[in-house]
C-alpha cells in the first residue's frame, strides 16, 4: 500500500531568487515529489505557504501518513492554527520529516521545545554524512556515509532535546561537525531531523539523498490515529477502593489539551 | 551557596474552595516555601499568577535557579508572553520543578512538545511512589518508596516524551500505574515533573514529598547561562576549504529563534 | 515473508515438576511454538538447554530472524561459548525476545551489564501491564492493558539500564510495580524483555501474551548481518593531511573484539 | 572532601617502547594522578596490570569513589575475576571514566554488552572535539572545541548502546567523526568514556583534556553503595490479596546474580 506523503514547502526563494529559481523552476518539493513518486511506493501531495490554509486543511492532514517540511525565509509567515493543528496530527500518529533550514520551523521548535538553533557559514564546503545507524530502517541502501561535495555547514551546537536515537553525524570540510539525522518520538508520532537541503545548491537531485527521505517517509508512517487531547475522567476504580475515614472534595474538572 | 528557588502557584482553589482554604490558609507555595526555608538550604521567593507578570518578572527570573510550578484551573490564564520568558529561561540553564496538575500547564507542554494528558480518579486512594533510582541526587533519603495514604489518581498513558530518565512509578490502589517522577534536559535546562500534590489533600505537609521537591531543586539548579537563541553566523572556517568551480549565493538570513 | 524464530527453553521444570508438566507437556517452546505458527507469519525452531549446543548451533542461529528465551533454574548451566555465540549474532541483527525469568539469564545480563536483578513473591496475585506505547508495533492489537489474574510478582528495582523505550509498566495486587514491557537496542540489533510468563500458571495460553511474543518476534526481526567483531585500519584518510613536524610511531596493533 | 580516583594503567607501552617511554617515563597513571593530585581535590591511588590483583584488590576498589582505566595491547591479560569485581563495584554505585584504547577493554565492554570496535588510522592528524553540552559538569570550564593538533583518528560506526548522554563529538582532519565523549548510567554507577589519550602523543599534558578528566571523576563519583547482586524475595505482599480458588506450586528458588 502506497505511503500518503505531503510535501510542504515555503516556496518562495524559487520565485525570487535566479540561483533558486534555475535549480528548481517548480519548487523544490515538486523535485522531491517527483522522485518519491517515481519509486511507486508514495501518493505525493504538495502544499505551500502560499497556498490556503497553507495548503494544510484538515482534510489533506487527515490523508497524510507523513508530512515532509522545508521552510527557511518566512517561518514568522506560518500561521499559529496551522501549527496546532499539524502538531495535534503529528501527536496523533503522523509522521514528520524536517528538512535543513526546517530546523528553525515554528513546527519543529513546537515538537521540541527548544530553539533549535545552530551555527551556520555559506562557503561551498563539502560534508560527510556519517551513518551511525546502519541497521535503522532510514539508512536502508545508503553505505557508511553520503559525501556533498558543497553545501552550507551547520555546526554544533544544535539546540535540540537529546534525540531517541542518533543517525547521522556529519563531518564538515571548515572544521565542525553537526547532528545531521535525528529520531525523536514524540506522542505517537514519528519525527525525523534531515540535514541537507540547501535551496542554492543542487541537493535535491542526490539519490542519497533522496534515498533517505524516501526511507524516512516510510519508517515515520504509521497507520495509528490516537489522539492524546482528552484527559480522561475515570471515576470507576477496576480495584475495590479500602473506605477511608476522610472527607475529601474535588476541585478539578475535566480538561482538554486543545481548551488550555 | 543558597539555591534561589522561586515557587509559583495558581493560588485560586485556596481562595474560593473551603476544603483547600482549610489546609493551605496561605496557598500552597507558603507551604511549600517555609518548609524548603527550615532546611537553610534555599532562598524562596513566592509568586502568583494574579501577581503583576504573573510574579515572573525579568528580574525574578534572572534571580531564579529553579522555578516550582503549580496550577490547575487556571492554565488558560497564564499569558504566552510570561510563558516565552520562562522558556527561556529554561533553556538558559534555570532548572523547572512541575508539580501535580501542572502537567497541563501551558509552560510544561510547551517545553515537552506533547499534549502531558493522563486518566484521573478523585476517590482518596492509596499511593506508592516506588524509588527506580535509588543512586539519584532526587531520591536521596527517600528508601524505596513513598506511600501516600489518600490521593488523587493519575493514570498512564502519560503524553511526554521518553524521559531522559525515569526516577519514580507509581502504583494506585484503584489499580493503575503512572510514570510520577519524570528527568527532562532540555536546552542548557534541566526539568523535573512530580505527581504528588493534589490540592484537597495534605500532600504538602508530607516530609518525603517535601524532601524530594528540595532534592529536585537542588538537583535542577545550575550556574550556567547559555542562550540558545540565536543562530551564530561563522563565516570564517577553521579550516582551510578547497576551492570549487561553482558558483553559489546566499539565500539565507541571519536569524534569531525570538524573532521567529 | 515467514519470519524465523528460534524458541529457546531450559526445558527442566516440565520433566521435573508435576504441576508444570500438566500445563505444558512438550515445554513451553512448543506451546508457544505453536501459537506462532498457527499465525502463518512465522517458521519455528524449537531449541532446548539439553540439546547439543544446547540446540544454537552456527547454523541454526544463522537462520534465525529473531530468537525467544526462556530459562530460570538452570542459567549457570549455559555454556559461555554459546553466550558468546548469541551475543555476536545480536550485535550483527538478529532480534532477542527474553521472557519472564530470562532476566536472569546469562545473554541477558551479557547484553544489558547490569545484575537484572528485581524484587519477587509467589502467591497467585493480579497484575495489570498498562500499554505505554500505544503507537509501537509490539502494542498492536493490544488495548490499554493486559490483566493476568495469577501471576508470580515481579517488582523494582529492576537492574537494568534506561530502556530505549519502555513499553509496557505493571501494577500488582500486591502493592509493586514493574518495567515489564523493555525495548533495548545493542549493536546492530533488537532485543525486547517481556515479564509473562510464570511456569506454574497458564500465561502462555493467554491470547494477549501471544500476540505481544507474535508482536516482538515481527519487530526484532532485521535482514541486515552487519558483523561488529573488527576495529577496521583505515590507513588512508579521506582528506589530505597537512604535513606536521613531529615524529611519532605506532604502538597500536590492529584489534579484533572476539580475540581480546 | 576529596573524590578518591584510583588510575589504573595497563602500563606496558612505557616500559618497551622508546617514544612511549619518553612521553611518559613513570607511565601515564603517574602524569594524570600528578595532575589531579595538583588541584587538591582528589586523593590518587595509582595501579597497573602487574600489580598483584592487578592493583584493584576488595580494599582498593571499596576506597575508590572513580575508576580510570587505559588500556591498549593487554586487554586480553586482565582476569575475568577482576573484572567481574570492578563490574560489581560500578553497578554498587563507583564511577567509571574509560580513556582512548579502553574502548576494547573488558571491563568497558562488559559494561556495554556491545563490542566496541570503531575505525582508526594514525597519521598524526588535527582533532576537535565539539562540546555538545556545555551545561554539563563534565564540561564544566571548557569552551566550545578542544583542539588537538595531533592524534590518531578513531571513526564511526563505535558500536555502544545510544549513549545516555552524547558530551563530545569529535573532526579529524582526515575526515571521519566520533562520538568522543559519551555518559552511560549502569546500575547505580556513572560511566564516562572520553577519547582522547593515544601512547604516543603527549595528550595527557593538555590542560583542556586533563580538566575534562578531572570534572568527569568528580562527576561520576557518588557516595552511593547500593548492591544489586540478589533478587530479594519479598513473601510479604504489601497489600491485601484477593484469596483465589487455584492450586500453584512454586518452581522458583532465590537466586544471587553473582552465583549464575
């Protein structure tokens, strides 16, 4: 059965930007769509910023197994609804995949909790991706490392949580190192940090690349829906409460998450 | 050194609810405070959210090393701007001690990413808070479990992320299981949750309980402050890079994750 | 495709014990064997402390996807070869699925570093194993809890190291509570503890309890064989060097894991 | 008071090897005990591989609040009996600090369960270890990056458990990366294995690697003594049990971890 992949990008350095613009003409999530579909293994929808609703109704959310996020110029543009709801899904049993400058989504820093910030430098150096997870679904096909012979660096340190489990560390031509594939669980949803991804140099076109946004769309799938807003009330005991000689009162009530 | 502990309390249900009145006269964050103050070990500052900036001013804070949480039924009330402030500090290096229904508090979701819903019972069970790491700074002087005889049921399935590490579990007599100590690190912060503390019953007066709430405090202070709020633009490399042939530009943007 | 468990069973209670031979005539392998085999996803091999090799030899853990142990009076009578031989095909992928009394087994403590050790009574008691992990492949099909109404109690401390995700925690009549559900990944493999499964009652006839064995022998399972054994010299580097002006020399020698 | 380390060294290199014996005439236990001694926080006991019981007698280890251990070309010398002890005292709550080469000593791969390997090459290259938590006490007065301007190179894959912790992540000019300091929690004990440390390079000399030694001795040492050897039987169930209408027998016997 095919994966529901949505690809969401800001998409606009595409339309203002000539070195953008040439290398992806239509976006880059149409160039990521494009390749995930030819695998035969994903349905592609692509959404944008500029789309309505941001291209995220409840309707396209409710028929995405996982959702793939590139943004960078206008994270400040998201709005915060669509931020809720994204992240209620993701809580709910959606995965989500964050690609490179994602890292400073409102949405990643929303499942985290933390800045999410890192250094950065733009001189065309070259990485090296190591895989430090060989046995992990996400690393299916990929070797001991991927090698991008320039991109942007992003250095340590990167203010995540510790991830649940660590995929990628990449090694930098200019002397940093960084965090560059990250698993974090979070509700029931499946979550994955992908480094690479510069809109200025052609990483979109890497099969490696591509691999492991393929291999991560599928391991962030799952097919649980199970919301955690409610917090149940259960005034039934399944074991015989001892009486007690006290009196006591309540002055809770029944909460939602969604309400606060 | 005193630890400068600052402890924050809703402080509604002491005002409008008899049962509560009765046993915290002053709200429970006096209680709480006078009993860490006996040790000589902390300075207390007590604050409330009908205080101005909810008691959480730019100076308290930056006094702070940990921040004690408590609140109920008045989450909603609690403004995004207060929240910002305390996140950041958090992430800064100032520890967070969540207790009982703060688990809903707008700050704990914040810094978890999760909705932190749970089942609840209100009939005066009895508790064991069984001690899963006996060698942590938080358990120390605490055997190998607390019991509380009358309390109010908090169940699993817990919404938090995997703690980075789990201190206590606790058995119900009602017949359910809750994660009720939880280790959170997240940016420079460390973050303890803690069950006990329902509002209708003296939980605060119980020693051990009040022992770990000192533990925690300790145990979540430190000296650092880091900000993690920018992203640091490095564009001088520590190591020579290779000349390419290509031609690159940036699209990027200097950023700061508070402007975001 | 059919997934390959190995069924591991000291096999001596039901020679010995009357009561457990009445519940298990062939040994609990066969028991649970059977149960898997009737689902049509797996092949069984059932293997046995009084087989030659105590029945893992090379070749049948060479065909085995995922291998299940259980053991209790006679650990100290595994051979450290075939502990040796066990571990290395854990760390190269093949899954372990430990139950009940296994903590104590040699590969477990092997794995893990830690003594296993854990608090225990015998009297026929109700425990409750309350789902963490709703979302988790090893969960599906299970609800919010599974109820055995006679158990052997098994309670903390549990010696082990945090899990990589706690799965499953029990409450018992008795007053306990236990990690009885422990996802542990080691090397290039899965290795899942499971607490059911006293000899003297009839826990592996509970159609629950199968379904989280069925469940875990899916998810251990892995196809990679990635050998961790050697410390690979790797003489060239990647990158050019800068020449330095020191003159040093070796006093390494080229290292392998199963020779030290 | 002072945190009582006991250094041990395999102490070989320094006695047959010309470079080494320069470096490090009295071995290098001796340069990082002077070091440590020099700040008068620490009592030193030093102990090398041909000492009787290889220095690390009962009485030893029972004054020892961290263990360091390098080791190199005699892993396979050390005795199994020893190893088991000092297992034992790190589970009882002593502190283990594991430098360089140790990676493939017993103790730290019994500690682990995993084998340890990981790439190397020596050419005399660059390293910088990133500080990924620069609010740890491990951390605690270094910057951002050691530099070290000649070292061998140790790569990924490091076959270890996820680390409960990742403190430093190392670049080598060469082009590979390392997790090069890494907290792991085993029983009641604190382990910290940190990288650098190669025979040949004066590495032990470095202030900013000294101080990191220094910190992660304070940092895993604990006053804690907690054996985890036996599995208590508790007859006693602290709740009332619901009398049931089954015949069990038991099967089990008390059993010690140290007899299996």
């Amino acid at each position: 059965m095919a994966t529901k992949v949505t690809i969401w990008n800001e998409f606009r350095h595409e339309k203002t930007k000539d070195a953008v613009k040439k290398l992806y003409p239509e976006g880059m999530h149409k160039v990521i769509g494009d390749a995930l579909a030819k695998t035969g293994d994903f349905e592609i929808t692509l959404a944008a910023l500029d789309d309505p609703e941001h291209g995220l109704t409840e309707e396209v959310l409710a028929n995405t197994d996982t959702l793939v996020w590139w943004g960078h110029c206008a994270h400040g543009e998201v709005k915060e609804e669509i931020v809720d709801r994204v992240q209620q899904r993701v809580l709910e049993g959606m995965g989500l995949v964050v690609l490179h400058s994602g890292h400073f989504s409102k949405i990643f820093r929303r499942m985290l909790g933390t800045n999410c910030s890192l250094k950065w430098r733009e001189v065309a150096e070259r990485e090296r991706l190591w895989n430090l997870a060989p046995s992990h679904p996400i690393t299916e096909g990929i070797g001991e490392y991927i090698e991008l012979p320039n991109t942007e660096m992003y250095g340590e340190r990167f203010d995540i949580p510790e991830p649940d489990k660590l995929i990628f560390v990449s090694w930098f031509e200019g002397g940093e190192v960084f965090r560059s594939g990250c698993v974090f669980e979070r509700g029931n949803g499946r979550i994955f940090y992908f480094r690479p991804g510069h809109e200025t140099y052609p990483i979109f076109y890497n099969e490696q690349v591509l691999k492991v946004i393929a291999n991560s769309c599928k391991w962030c799938a799952q097919t649980v829906k199970i919301s955690t807003v409610n917090a149940p009330h259960c005034p039934e005991p399944l074991e015989k409460i001892e009486e007690k000689d006290i009196v006591f009162g309540s002055a809770g009530i029944s909460q939602t998450a969604d309400k606060l």
